[in-house]
C-alpha cells in the first residue's frame, strides 16, 4: 500500500512539473515573440475554396479585436498557371506571412503579386513581409499619399504600394486573368475590386461589408450606394468575397445596399425633423433591429455622424 501511495505521489509530482514546464514554455514564447505560434486557428482565419484555385481566408473576429494577433478583414488568394496573386495581406507582417506559407502549401508556384485593395492599415499592414521577399505591391489612385499621411501611428513601418494603378487594368497569371475595376465610396478614392472571370469570383474590399456594421467615417455614402449597385449589375453572378464578412454573392451587395437605403431615409427624417447631431447621437444609438446580429457594433456611432453630416446636412 505505502509502495502504491508513494508511486501516485511521484507520478503527480512528475505531471505538475512536466505541465508547469509546458506552460512556462508557452508563456515564455508568447512574451518573447506573440507571433511564434500563429496558426490560422488562433489568427481567427478560416480557409475557404472559392473556385478552382481561387481562396479565401475569412476573418471571424469582432471589431477591436480582443487578441491582438486576430486577423481583422478577409484575405484573399489567386493560383494562376504561372504564379499567384494575394490579395489585403492583413495588418502585421506576422499574419501576411501566415498568409504567404497558406499559399505554399496550396502550390509551388511563385507569388508574384501582393494587391491592396484600398489603404486602410488593416489591409496594408503585412505589406512590408511582401516587400521583404520582393513582392509586387499593388494599389490605386492616393494609396501611397493617404498610408504615409493617414496610417503613420497604427503602422510605424509602413510599406505603401510600389505599383499604382489610376484605370481598369488586367494582371495576368499565366493563362489567367484578374480584372482590377476601380470603386468609390469607401475609402476616398484608393478602393478597387478584383474578379477572377473563369471562376466567377469577386474580391470587393471594404466595398463590401458582409454581417457586419461598416465602417464609413472614412467614406461618402452616395458614392458607396451607387459602387454597390454598379456591382450588383455587373457580377449578378459572381460569389463574393467581402472585406469583412463571410463568403455571400449578390445577395451580400443587396444587404448592404439596403442597409445605407435605411440609413438615407433615417438621415432624411432627422432633416425634417430639424435634430441636432447630439439629439440623433442620443436618440439612435441603438443598432436596428435587422442589424442586431452583426458584428462590429462599435463602428455603428460612426454611421449616424458620418450619415447626419453628408446626408441631414448635406456636406461632403
Ligand atoms: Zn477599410
């Protein structure tokens, strides 16, 4: 019996140090390099195939993100027949590396370009791990001027585009092509949507906010209402990748193009009804009732302010 509890008390102790070990390890790690372990598990990251060869890492967390290594939008990849296009490598280098060893373990070939589909930090911030291993960055219109002015304290080490584009342009992939068109609204003239024809998919941007509040204090309304209807009329049948989102189709675009139609007509009666900006700030600060389960609740403030200033007051 004595020889049995002294064999128990030995294994325990054997097990506390052996786990205290594993998570001192761990802690260690975490303190020294937040990054070490990063997995699309713990970046929040779901791989999803949207066509043949055609991916979609979608981002689950909610807006701030609670773990600082949680990836904030979609991120998107393209295999053509001779190298390979991703697109919004995140907002650190850490999580477009993560992004980048996806794609190695999809395919050999090359990636030949990195595309930022507007400059928000949360898109660009992995850009520097593209320039690292010499990728091409692309971007549009402003998008060099708006990071260096805009993205300097969220992203110290910023790496803006090394390729602008200012119309419709084609990169091609071997035999495959990728349609860059040019879209407003949601970021002050550096957003761009980019359509894979032969798979019929559609990475949108921040063009698209999918179950989620968007984020318009950056953007102008009317302009993003009609780039939406622009894009219901010419991918009716595309599946879609939004910015923010799960993966949707058109439906998606008609969602959110709904959704500012509701915040028009909102914004309209507060003009009838002459409110100040503090009366609507007080008055609606709760999100709808169709928007309830969306994410990003936090952003909603910035709809009614942005919404009361361009639309009740009429200024852009
Ligand atoms: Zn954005």
């Amino acid at each position: 019996m004595n020889r049995l509890r002294h064999w128990i008390v030995l294994w325990l102790v054997t097990l506390v140090t052996f786990v205290g070990a594993i998570s001192w390890h761990g802690y260690s790690q975490a303190q020294s390099s937040p990054n070490a372990n990063l997995t699309l598990e713990t970046a929040g990251l779901t791989l999803e195939e949207l066509g043949s060869g055609v991916y979609g890492l979608i981002a689950s967390t909610d807006f701030p993100p609670q773990n600082p290594n949680a990836a904030i939008c979609n991120g998107g990849i393209v295999i053509g027949t001779d190298g390979v296009l991703v697109i919004d490598p995140f907002q650190n280098a850490a999580l477009a590396n993560l992004l980048f060893s996806t794609v190695e373990d999809l395919t050999d070939q090359p990636i030949r370009y990195v595309l930022n589909t507007h400059y928000h930090f949360d898109h660009t911030g992995g850009n520097r791990a593209a320039k690292a291993r010499g990728i091409l960055i692309v971007g549009r219109g402003p998008i060099r001027e708006f990071m260096i002015e805009r993205n300097k304290e969220r992203d110290p080490d910023l790496t803006p585009p090394n390729l602008v584009l200012n119309s419709e342009s084609t990169i091609w992939l071997g035999d495959r092509q990728v349609q860059l068109a040019e879209v407003e609204g949601h970021s002050g003239g550096t957003d761009l949507v980019a359509y894979v024809p032969d798979a019929k998919v559609l990475f949108t941007g921040d063009i698209l906010f999918h179950q989620r509040i968007p984020y318009v204090s950056d953007g102008d309304i009317r302009k993003w209402q009609s780039s939406l209807s622009q894009l219901i009329a010419n991918y009716p049948d595309a599946r879609v990748l939004p910015g923010h989102g799960p993966i949707t189709d058109r439906r998606g675009l008609e969602s959110l193009k709904g959704y500012f139609d509701n915040l028009e007509r909102l914004a309209l009666s507060w003009q009838q009804q002459s409110l100040t900006q503090a009366q609507v700030l007080a008055r609606f600060a709760e999100v709808p009732a169709p928007y309830k389960d969306y994410k990003f609740h936090g952003l909603y403030q910035g709809n009614l302010e942005t919404a009361y200033q361009q639309i009740t007051l009429g200024e852009n």
